[in-house]
C-alpha cells in the first residue's frame, strides 16, 4: 500500500513539472472561470438548463478545437464556424449572462490565425467582442465582458500556443535521448564484437595451440601459456573499456600483436609501414580494420603466408592485408558482422573496404581511410 501511494505522488510530482501539463490545467481553470459566471447568470435568468446545455455544447468545441493537433492548415475550421454561431445566435435569448463566451470565440480565432498565419482573423478576434456593443438593446449586453474579450482570448491564446510549444520540445528532447540510447547501444553491440570478440578469437587459437605443444612436448609451451595469461588480464581490461567508452587502441601495438599472433600459428608475416603520426580518429578506424582482418585470416583461411601493409598516397591511407590459403568463397566473407562494424566505421570518416579473392586461393583486403588533418 505504501508502494502505490508513494508511486502515485511521484506521478504526481512528474505532472505538475511537466509545462504541457501544467498548461493544460491552466486552460481548463480558464474556461471553468468563464463558465461559472455564465452558468450563474443563466440561472439567475431562468434558463439555466437551455443555455446549460448550449454552453456544454459550445464549450466541447472549443475545447476539441483548441487541443486539436491538425497536421496541416488551420485544422477543423467548421468548428470555430460552428463556435461562432453558437455564439451569437443565442445572445438574443440569453442576453447579458451569454456575453462572456465571446473570450471563447476570441480565443479559438487567435489559434486558428496563428496556425494560416492570417492578419484578418486576429483583427476578427479582437472585434468580434467590441462589435456587439452596436447592438440597439444594451440591456442584453454585458459591456465589461464584450470590452474584456479580446484579452481573455489573447490570454487563453498565449497559454494554448506555450503548451503546444512546451508539449514539442519535451517530444523533441524524448526523441534525443531515444536516439542517444539507440547509438550508445550499436556502439556497446558494435566494440563488444569487434574488440572482445577478437580477443576470444585469439584466446582459443592460443589454446589450440599450447595444447598442440605440450602434445608435441615442445619447449614454447610455457612461453605460449604465459602469452595467453597475458591475454586473458587484457580481456579484463576491454571489457572494462567497451562498457565505458574508452578508446585505448594502438595501431602500432596491434601491429606487433598481429605478428606475434600469426607467427605463433605458423604463418610467415610481412609488415611494411610507410605512414606515421595519423589522427586519432583515422587510426582507431584502421586498428579496428587490422584486428578484422587477421581475425578472419585465422578464422577463415589456413594460410602460411601473411603480407600486412600501411601505405599514405594523396592524404589517404590504405590498409592491405594478403594472405593465401582461403577456404571460403568471396561473398561469405563479406556476410560477417565484423566486416558490417568496419565498414561503419570507416565510412564515417570518408573510407571504404575492398575485398578480392584469386583463383589461387589468395584474398586481398583492402581499407582506406582519408587523412582529414
């Protein structure tokens, strides 16, 4: 019980903040303060269920004209037509308790000139209380509220447009956090495969592979056990870096690590660097390009030799890693969600993947990635 009660103050408390909220009950104290003074004069005057009736009426108009959100145009125009007819029509037999209702009409064509843009409706709105004061029977007039009016529906105005304009920016800053969710997940889905997945890769070859040596009773399986301890703390730490944002990529310490990686799984690797001091942004996006290759290098291929070059022409850098010995056709190489995260990346920056197999067996993978700086 405690629970819903506590739950049922703090929607309370997030209702009276919101501003489109707060202008909705400001229009309907609005309207209940026009109406109490109509009601009491139609029932002074003996016509209290007649002009009950009409006013609920008139008032069910307005309100669904003034709330209304039309896609285009003024919206439904016949309303305020029908608002005005509703209010002038029963003048003649209500009299002076009907005169208030014209805040009303004022009101609603304030809205509807804001939403065409038309001077002629505000200045319609602005008479169309003053104009009865013509009428030849002043008795059937309350002159206070045909002189008030035009104010109480510029007032009314004022609150409807602040609550629509509040209503829009609270969806406008609901969709920004929704799409800042929406990315802040692709990035979480996106580095979680990319980075943590590669290490995986990496931990099971390297499994594969100490048990293969002591198999062999080789002397690099302690080398190789040490390596994959190694790798099993830096998991600990890229986990800790993809759920916080961080980017602690080094494309010279991913270089050696692909060395290390390939040679301890009996390829020969190549590497030629002819391209330094790269932005950061650029460098992070072809940290990520290497660490997909190699791993589709040891995923996909049995390949014994490995070329992996870095190369700057005309302020755009090219990433090719070469290889031999592949297994898969073409088009299953480019189906992975890996090549799918890369080619993101690289496309936000200007880049592009290329990716070619021979008939002999040997697949070219290509990334570029223009320098901007």
């Amino acid at each position: 019980m405690e629970d819903k009660r506590r739950g049922l103050v703090s929607w309370a408390r997030s209702r009276l903040k919101s501003p489109s909220w707060l202008g909705g009950l400001g229009l309907a104290a609005g309207i209940a303060g026009l109406a109490a003074p109509v009601m009491a004069g139609l029932v002074k005057s003996g016509a209290g269920v007649a002009g009950g009736v009409t006013l609920l009426v008139l008032l069910a108009l307005h309100v669904r004209f003034v709330t209304e959100r039309p896609v285009r145009g003024a919206g439904a125009w016949w309303i305020v037509a029908l608002q005005a007819w509703l209010t002038y029509l029963p003048l003649a037999v209500f009299g002076a308790a009907w005169t208030p209702v014209f805040a009303l009409l004022a009101g609603a064509l304030l809205v509807m000139a804001a939403r065409i843009r038309s001077v002629v409706l505000v200045v319609l709105a602005l008479a169309c209380g003053p104009v009865v004061l013509a009428a030849p029977e002043k008795a059937m007039i309350g002159i206070g509220w045909a002189l008030a009016a035009p104010l109480l529906g510029l007032v009314e105005y004022v609150v409807v447009a602040l609550s629509k304009r509040a209503r829009r920016l609270t969806e406008a800053r609901t969709d920004v956090m929704r799409k800042a969710v929406a990315l802040e997940r692709r990035r979480f889905t996106r580095d979680l495969h990319d980075l943590v997945g590669h290490r995986l890769t990496v931990l099971v070859l390297k499994t594969q592979l100490v048990q293969r040596l002591v198999a062999e009773g080789d002397k690099r399986a302690e080398d190789e056990a040490s390596e994959t301890l190694e790798l099993l703390r830096s998991l600990s730490a890229d986990v800790r870096a993809v759920a916080h944002g961080l980017r602690s990529s080094s494309l010279a310490a991913e270089l050696n690590s692909a060395r290390s990686l390939l040679e301890s799984a009996r390829v020969r690797c190549q590497i030629k660097v002819a391209c330094r001091d790269l932005p950061g942004d650029v460098e992070e996006a072809l940290t990520h390009a290497l660490r997909e290759g190699v791993t589709n290098v040891l995923r996909h291929a049995e390949a014994r030799q490995c070329s992996i070059q870095l190369l700057e022409r005309d302020k755009l850098v090219r990433l090719t890693i070469r290889n031999d010995g592949v297994r898969l056709p073409r088009r299953q190489w480019e189906g992975g969600q890996g090549l799918m995260n890369l080619a993101e990346r690289v496309s936000h920056l200007g880049g592009w993947l290329e990716a070619t197999s021979s008939r002999t067996g040997v697949f070219t993978f290509n990334a570029y990635v223009p320098r901007n700086k």
